[in-house]
C-alpha cells in the first residue's frame, strides 16, 4: 500500500531533523577538536555518522512505500560552546527533542492506520531510550569532572575507547 501522503511529509520532514542532528553532533565533534579533547572529538562524530543512517533510514522506507522524498536545507548549528558540560547538556536536550519528534510520528502514524509505519517507528523509540540513557550517563560523569582538566582528559580516554567500540 502507498504510503500515506501526510505521514510521508512528517517522515520527510524527521530525514531534515535526523540530518539536523548529526549536523549538530558534526559541529561538536568540531569544538572538542578545537578544546584537544580527541576522544569526545571521535566520539561525536561517530555520532554523527549514527545520525545520518537514522535519517537514512527513513529515506529507503519512504521509497520503499512509493513515497516522494523531499530533501531540505539543513540549518546551521551551534558552533560555539562554554565546556564539555554544556555541550553534552544540549546533546542530551536534543535528544530529548528528538524522542517527542518520533512520538509525534507514532502518533500521526496511528491516527492515519499507517501501521507499517509504526513498526518501522518502534526501532527509533527503542533507540531513544538507548541515546537518553548514553547522553544522560556521559553527562554525569563530565559534570563529576566539574572542570578539572585531569578528570577531563581520563574522561576523554575513556570516550576514545569507547568510540572505538562503536557504542551509542
Ligand atoms: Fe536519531 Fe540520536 O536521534
């Protein structure tokens, strides 16, 4: 069945937010460059490279439902940041947003009987449970940093470690 014309917008519309994000993670990734924090630098931009196979995601659902896929621009993101606090503060705000943006297309999905949708939809909220428990559990352990630049670094390993993992 072809996919419903108001549910493929919404889903359009998250491929822009998907991108947006990993933009933002990009953007990030960046600031930790620049602070010579390599293992938060890694870390984000593995980030971002999840974000992008989310919102591509969605793209080869689209197609395969015989929707049209309409790609937007991307806003530009944040480039400037006071400290890893605050960075990882709005990472975990962001996905915060981002978990009300896939239930709202859960909801849209369910009000257009769009079932296939929502099965698809069913993997992005698992992972939003995965992504705010990772943002949240990073963010506690720079805020213990509390600006010391030594419990920075050790903290920095650890992300590069993990970064290599592929987690998140
Ligand atoms: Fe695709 Fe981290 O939300």
């Amino acid at each position: 069945m072809k996919l419903n014309p108001n549910v493929a917008e919404a889903l359009n519309k998250q491929i822009n937010n998907e991108l947006h994000a990993s933009y933002t993670y990009l953007a990030m990734s960046a600031y930790f460059e620049a602070e010579d924090l390599p293992g938060f630098a890694s870390w984000f931009r593995g980030h971002s490279a999840e974000e992008e196979t989310h919102a591509m995601r969605i793209f080869d659902f689209i197609a395969k439902r015989g929707g049209r896929i309409h790609l937007d621009g991307i806003a530009k993101p944040q480039t400037d940041y006071d400290s890893a606090v605050d960075v990882l503060e709005q990472a975990l705000a962001q996905e915060q947003t981002v978990t009300a943006q896939i239930n709202a297309l859960f909801e849209l999905a369910n009000d257009e009987k769009e079932y296939s949708t929502q099965n698809m939809l069913s993997w992005f909220l698992d992972e939003q449970i995965e992504e705010e428990d990772l943002f949240s559990s990073i963010l506690d352990k720079a805020k213990a940093a509390s600006g010391d630049r030594w419990n920075l670094l050790l903290l920095d390993q650890e992300l590069a470690k993990r970064g290599s993992e592929q987690e998140g």
